[in-house]
C-alpha cells in the first residue's frame, strides 16, 4: 500500500573528510525529523553508508557514494561496490549504471562546489534525477537554474540536505508516493511523482566543514 515517504538523498558520515556526522546521529536525528528513507553518500566512499545501514532498522537506507569527476560530482545510489573518483563523467555514469544504480546530480550549477554544470548535458542518457534544491547552495540562483533546466528537459527533481552535520538533518527532503521497497521509490521519482521541501542551512554548515577538514588534516600530521 503506497504511502508519504520523506525521503533524503545526500547525506554524509564521517568518513567524509569534510563531516563528523556517526551513524547513530544520522539515524537519531532522522527519525527526529520524520525522515522515512535516506541515501548515504560520502565522498569517493561508501564504507559509512554499510555502517549505517547495519544499525538502521526503520529507516530505509540506500548504499551511494559522491564521485569527484574529471567535470565535477555525481551521485550513485543503490550500488553495492565504491566506484572510484578522477574518472569522466560518462565513464563514471556508466559505471553507476553497470552496478545498478540511479544517477543524481547534486548542486549542478552550485559552482562554489564542484558541480557539473553545462557538462550534464553530455550524461543526459544516464541521469535520473537531479538536486533542484540543496540545502547547502549558498545563492538560490544556483538552485533556480537546475530547477529551470529540470523542467526543460523533464528531468525528475529532487530536494536534498546535503547533510554533514546533526543540525543539517532535516532541512530539505523529498516526498513521495512509494511503499518501502527500494526499487519502487526510485520509480516514485523517476515518474516525478514528488513533493520538495526545503530550508537553505546557511553559513554556518560552510564553517563547520572548514574546521573538520582542517582538524582532520591536523591529525594526520
């Protein structure tokens, strides 16, 4: 039986380099905010999203990973094997798509943060959905312009919180008319049957993402 599902597609762990955010704060703070499904999608990394996965028992939790391209980042969701960074963007579309994946753009014309840009336009066999609203895009008019291209090119939306920190948790989601079974709330979005909701998080996730990195590299040293 279908029903409303608050769903998040990009959030980090700490085994992100830029967030300190542990699988059980990921799972506290969702269900706090009445998320019902979330994807876990570290940088070059999917190790987090196991971890979360394996303690999470009402929330529905997709394996992904944000690949650093040759032109920018993606998302894979739904994979099961860490697709690795510096490749190009139709190599690692493909390489999303072999292991069964769903191709997000995140933030794409947000260029304070590696997004993709007019590049997309050379992947757009492969893409599934993209970030009209992330809740980390710092000027809206980054926002405005994957909206306007999603419309033109009838491309599913998304709205995403881009979580790195407990606080984020919550800020933007996207709902949609799905049971729980995976495979039947990717086709939810994929039919662009959803609702976007969404606060931007402001300067102060920015900050927090300096500091962690640089603490980070500190213990390194």
């Amino acid at each position: 039986m279908p029903r409303r599902l608050k769903v998040d597609m990009h959030i980090h762990t700490y085994y992100s380099k830029d967030s300190d955010l542990a699988p059980e704060v990921i799972i506290k703070y969702a269900k706090l905010k009445g998320i019902d499904c979330i994807a876990i999608v570290d940088h070059n990394e999917i190790a987090g999203a196991f971890e979360v996965e394996r303690i999470s028992k009402d929330i529905i939790v997709f394996i992904g990973e944000e690949i650093k391209t040759e032109s920018g980042e993606v998302i894979g969701i739904n994979i099961d094997k860490k697709i690795k960074g510096g490749m190009s963007l139709r190599k690692t579309c493909n390489l999303i798509k072999k292991n069964g994946g769903f191709v997000i753009i995140p933030h794409p014309f947000d260029m304070l943060r590696s997004g993709i840009g007019k590049n997309i336009y050379e992947i757009m066999d492969y893409v599934d959905a993209i970030e009209v609203f992330n809740a980390r895009t710092l000027f809206n008019h980054f926002n405005e312009r994957a909206r306007k291209l999603a419309v033109e090119e009838a491309i599913p939306m998304l709205a995403s919180s881009d979580s790195h920190f407990f606080y984020e948790i919550g800020n933007a989601y996207t709902i949609v008319e799905s049971n729980s079974e995976k495979e039947n709330i990717l086709e939810a979005i994929r039919k662009g049957h959803a609702v976007l909701f969404g606060k931007g998080s402001g300067i102060r996730p920015h900050i927090s993402t300096f500091l962690v990195k640089l603490r980070k590299q500190l213990r390194q040293l």
